[in-house]
C-alpha cells in the first residue's frame, strides 16, 4: 500500500514538474506547480511528517501560488515575451546538459539507495508533530529560526529600496 | 550559554535594525549621521570581538562557534567594512546613489559574513550566505537611474541565486550521507569513511561549487565583472572587501576542518580552481579598458592566488590564506576608493584613458594609486609581495613546484596591467584638462589608512603572520 502511494504520488510530482517547464502559457505552469506542491506534501505524509505536509499545502500551496498568480496576472505575460530571441542552437545544448544532469542524479540516487544509513529504521511515535517541531524550532534551531526572520527584513527592507520612490536618488541639493 | 561570544553579531542585527528605523523616522543630518553610526557599530562589533579574546565555545546548541579564527577573519571583515563605509559616505550621494537604507544594508550583510565565518552547522553556513548576499545584491543596483546598475544588480542577483542552489543542494546530500549537519559530527563521519560514499563526496563538491561562486574562482567568476563595474565604486569597494574574506572563511572552515584537503577528488578540485582563477582572471584583466573591471578580474586573479594555499592544506593554510588576504583586501578597497574619487559626478565607469593627466591634477590620489597597484602586482616593500611570497615560499616548501611556476609567470604577467593605471596617470598627456577630484573626509581616512597599513605590513610582516597563524587555534 505505502509503496503504491509512494509511486503515485512521485509519479504526479514528476509529470507535474515536467508539464510546468513544456507550458508556453506562465499561468499553466503556476497551476502545475500547485500539482507537484500538492504530491510532494503526500510524500511528506508517508514520512510521517504530518505537520509539514499540512504547512505545505497551506502555505506552499496555498499563499505562495496565490502570490505567484497575482504575479503572472498583474504583469500579464505572454508567450512571445519570451519565445522570440532564444538561438536555436540553445535547445539542442540546454537537453544536453539537462540530459548530463538527469544520468548523474540518477546515479546518485542509485548509490543512495544501495547505501542508506537509515534503512528500515523506525520513527518515534511523536516524530513529525507540532509539538515535536515546535520544540525544535525553538530548542535547537532558535538560532537559524531568529535570523531567518531578519532574512526576511532585510528583503523587505532591499524591495523597497529598489522599488520604492525615486526622489531618494537625487542629488542632496534637490531634497528638503 | 555565555552570550558575550555572540554579542558583535547581535549588535550588527540590532544596529542594522535601527537604522533602518532612524531612516524611516530621523529627520535632520540623516546623512552624517549614518555613516557616522555604521562605523561605530562595525567598530563596536570589533571591540567586543576582541574582549571575548581566550574564550572558545559553541553557542545556541552547536550552531555557531567562537574560536581565536572567527575572532581574527572577523576583524577583517570589520576593518574593510569600515574603510568601504567611510568611502561611501562621501561617494554615494556625488554618484546619484544615494539611500539611506545602504549603511543598514551594510550592518546586515556584515552580520552575515560574521555569521558566516562563525558558522558550525550547514543551517548557519546557508542563512549567513544569504544575510550576506541579498544586501549585497541589492547594493549594486543602488544607482536606479544607471542601466548598468541595475544590470549588475540583476546578474548578482541571479548567479548568487543559482549558487545558493548548488550550496543548499550540496548540504543536502551531504546531510544524507552523513545524517549530520553538525560540523563536528560530519568531520567525524568522514575521518572514519562513513561520508566517503558517492553521495557524500558530490554534496560536498557541490557545496565547494556554491562557495567557489562567492570567492568568484574561474568557472563560476561571470558575475564578478559586471557586478564589480556595475555598482556604485564605494559598494565595489565593499564587495572586494568583505563577501571574499567570509566566503574564505568559511571554504577554509570546511575544507581543512571539516572536509579534509587530502581527500584526492577536493585536492584535484581546488589545484584546478586555482590554476584556472590564476590564468583566466590575469588573461582577461590585460584586455580590460575598464580600471573597475580591471580590478574585478584582478580580484578573481587574487581569488587563484589565494587558493594555493588551501592547495598546501593543513593548519598554515589558515594562516597563509588570512595572511593573504590582510594584504589583498586594504589595497583593492584603496584602490576602489581612489576611483571613486577620480570618478566624481561622471557616469561612465573610469578608463584608463580618463587616468591621464591625474599625476597633475590629484597627485596625492594618483600616488596613492600607484601604491596600491604596485601591492596588488606584489612587487616589494609592500604588503602585497610580502603575502605573496610568503604563500609561494611555502608552496615550494611543500613540494608544489608547478603551481608555484605557473603562479609565478602569471605575477609577472600580472605587473604589465597594474602598472598602466600609474603609467597613464603620470605619463601621458591627456586630451582634455581633468578637473580636480572631490576629496571627502571618509576619502582620506581609508587611503591614509590602508597606504599606511600596506607599507607597515611589508616592512614588518612577522607581527601579521603570526596573528594570522593564531587563528589556526582551532576549537577541536
């Protein structure tokens, strides 16, 4: 059963990723990245990480595809701003090392499945919840969890300074 | 858990913090005043680095470390990002690129590369790579009316964004080959060859990769010029002072503490990045008519240098590449500050053709000019020749004959380009009169400062090296 899941739900993930880079059309490849979203926080569930694949869908799936798509409406992209200068010559060498990278993650996989350190190890009952989580994200990885919030204001901090108005650029004579 | 080790870190972020909030709300002398704070910060954060000096300790359950070489890369990451904040505080505003938001930038990124440098778990190692990097993305578009800019903020941007993935990649496999992100316990797990499978050995080739972007080693330099000639020359200065020591650091931490250099796939890695950034950056720096750019290739050279030392391994390449470093980082931020100053209003990026006639008009900046491009060519008494001999000689010692050889003739190659910045400016006539540079009084701070510093350190080297060895104290 666990291993019919897995596969279903890997497969989908996959089509989904490949269907987002075919479409000509962002909007469709936003929706596909909703699909894969979706498959990826059922194979977090077979991990038995429930809390996450719950953050997954909310806010992966949820506010950030949502953010995505007022993106791709508000700038209202088109097929042909994009297709038109791309050489010819780029697809052939873009398959080719797309290609090279395909064999050799491929091989990586392989070596990690013959050599997993993990195998067939069993989980605590209490791994994955929010209490678990919780308890890491603010014991062990305090830290990592403070500065990602200044992270955060530093890009707050950077958009406005690149999209904000434009009388700061100004020489000092000109402002008040 | 003693915070004293960790408090130049939270000063950056509550300074950083604050500023940002002074610039939202302060009114009058905002533009003395923030220079003013950034640099009291930085120098703050330095004072207290140095009071903790003795101590060693992890902190915050095994994420970050205080050890005599955080202490040390530390301190260069904070003198350069004085002396590129005292250029800028003048240089911005003349360069159409004023924001007061840049000095918060500046505390923020800083706070990143100490991060960076302090780092003992891979979750560290990636935040701090981004504190660091996305202010500085977004200091080289700071000049919005200028395409340029705002192009080498977007090839910043975008290079560093696929860097990231090749580093948080990287972590990832090696997290699955070593069930670790812990430093210690990864070194552990590769003393013993339980993290020399497959998987493990690509992570950690590709965590070198994400790193060698940072350090801007041949292949993965193409950002560096655009974004070097791209950004306002006060923020050039910045970035040739700071992102290369942490990023340094933190390869340093990795490859010597962590990884081990004899493993022989890292050792052929590094040897081949070094021999590339040495021939490609010297190659393509002679074609430059750019100085910016010149330097920007120059800086890829010094990455090639530099790298030789890791190629040594063991605990003197600590010294050896913090040793390195000093000498580098003063003269590239002197000789930033210099063309930020013969740059003045104009727009263009300075040519070697705009050099001419600068002896005249601003000898002081033209001799300072000079010197400092005399210790980027490593020629003696200054710095530069110190620290590249000094890597050299030791290279010789440990046998790497050939590295050395081809490092040699790339030093001389190296001489022909940096010696024409000084050449055009006392020798040849120019066309039109140059007019007289604007001097700031951050301006003259950093050039007495680092042509002071670069004459000390080559007269008298032993005092540095052996303050650069010190930081090989590991905390194991």
């Amino acid at each position: 059963m666990d291993f019919a899941v897995f596969w279903i739900a890997a497969g989908v993930a996959g089509a989904a990723a490949i269907n987002l880079i075919f479409q000509s059309k962002p909007i469709n490849s936003v929706l596909s990245l909703v699909v894969v979203l979706f498959a990826l926080a059922v194979l977090y569930l077979q991990l038995s990480a429930e809390f996450i694949a719950a953050l997954q869908i909310i806010i992966y799936a949820g506010a950030i595809m949502v953010l995505f798509l007022f993106v791709v409406m508000l700038l209202n992209l088109n097929q042909d701003q994009f297709g038109s200068n791309r050489k010819p010559g780029l697809r052939s060498f873009g398959v080719l090392i797309g290609g090279t990278l395909i064999i050799e993650i491929s091989l990586i996989a392989r070596a990690f499945v013959s050599s997993s350190p993990t195998d067939g190890q069993v989980v605590a009952a209490e791994f994955g919840s929010v209490a678990q989580v919780g308890r890491l994200l603010f014991g062990e990885y305090l830290l990592p969890f403070e500065l990602t919030s200044i992270l955060l204001l530093i890009a707050v901090a950077g958009a406005l300074v690149l999209a904000g108005k434009r009388e700061e650029a100004q020489p000092p004579e000109e402002r008040s | 858990m003693n915070l004293t080790m960790f408090s130049p870190q939270l000063l950056l972020a509550l300074g950083g913090t604050l500023l940002l909030l002074y610039e939202a709300f302060g009114r009058e002398n905002k533009r003395t005043l923030q220079p003013v704070c950034t640099i009291l910060v930085l120098l703050a954060a330095g004072v207290l680095l140095w009071l903790s000096d003795g101590q060693v300790g992890l902190l915050f359950s095994g994420m970050v470390i205080f050890d005599r070489f955080f202490i040390f890369f530390a301190t260069l990451v904070l003198l350069g990002s004085v002396l590129a904040v005292a250029v800028a505080a003048g240089s911005l505003a003349e360069q159409r690129a004023y924001h007061g938001e840049f000095y918060a930038l500046v505390l923020f990124s800083v706070l990143g590369m100490l991060l960076l440098i302090s780092a003992a778990n891979l979750v560290i190692v990636f935040l701090g790579m981004e504190i660091m990097s996305i202010p500085l993305y977004i200091m080289a578009a700071l000049r919005r009316s200028s395409s340029r800019s705002v192009e080498a903020g977007a090839k910043y941007f975008l290079m560093g964004a696929f860097a990231s993935g090749f580093l948080l990649y990287g972590i990832a496999l090696v997290y699955g080959a070593t069930g670790s992100l812990r430093l210690e316990e990864i070194a552990a797990a590769w003393a013993d060859g339980a993290g020399l499978s497959f998987v493990g050995i690509s992570g950690m080739l590709l965590i070198l990769i994400g790193l060698a972007f940072k350090i801007a080693a041949v292949p993965f330099h193409m950002w560096e010029p655009d974004a070097y000639e791209g950004a306002p020359t006060a923020v050039t200065a910045f970035f040739a002072a700071g992102p290369k020591v942490a990023a340094f650091a933190v390869l340093l931490r990795l490859i010597i503490w962590t990884f081990s250099i004899s493993d022989p796939i890292i050792w052929r890695f590094v040897w081949m990045l070094a021999v590339l950034s040495m021939t490609v950056g010297n190659f393509l720096a002679i074609t430059q008519s750019s100085v910016k750019r010149m330097l920007a290739y120059s800086g890829i050279a010094h990455a090639g240098y530099a790298l030789i030392g890791l190629v040594i391994g063991g605990q003197a390449a600590v010294g050896l590449i913090g040793f390195y470093l000093l000498g580098y980082f003063i003269a590239a931020v002197g000789a930033f500050a210099v063309i930020s100053a013969l740059e003045g209003k104009q727009e263009e990026s300075l040519s070697f053709d705009n050099c001419a006639g600068q002896g005249k008009t601003n000898p002081a900046l033209a001799l300072a000019l000079a010197l400092f491009m005399v210790s980027l060519a490593g020629i003696p008494p200054v710095a530069g020749f110190v620290a590249k001999f000094y890597i050299f000689e030791q290279a010789i010692q440990h046998g790497f004959i050939w590295l050395v050889i081809i490092a040699a003739v790339n030093s001389i190659v190296s001489v022909y380009y940096y010696l024409r910045a000084p050449v055009y400016c006392f020798m040849k006539i120019p066309e039109s009169e140059t007019p007289p540079a604007p001097v700031s009084l951050g301006l003259i701070f950093t050039l007495v400062f680092a042509a002071v510093a670069l004459v000390v350190i080559g007269v008298c080297p032993e005092l540095f090296i052996k303050l650069a060895d010190s930081s090989a104290m590991w905390f194991l």
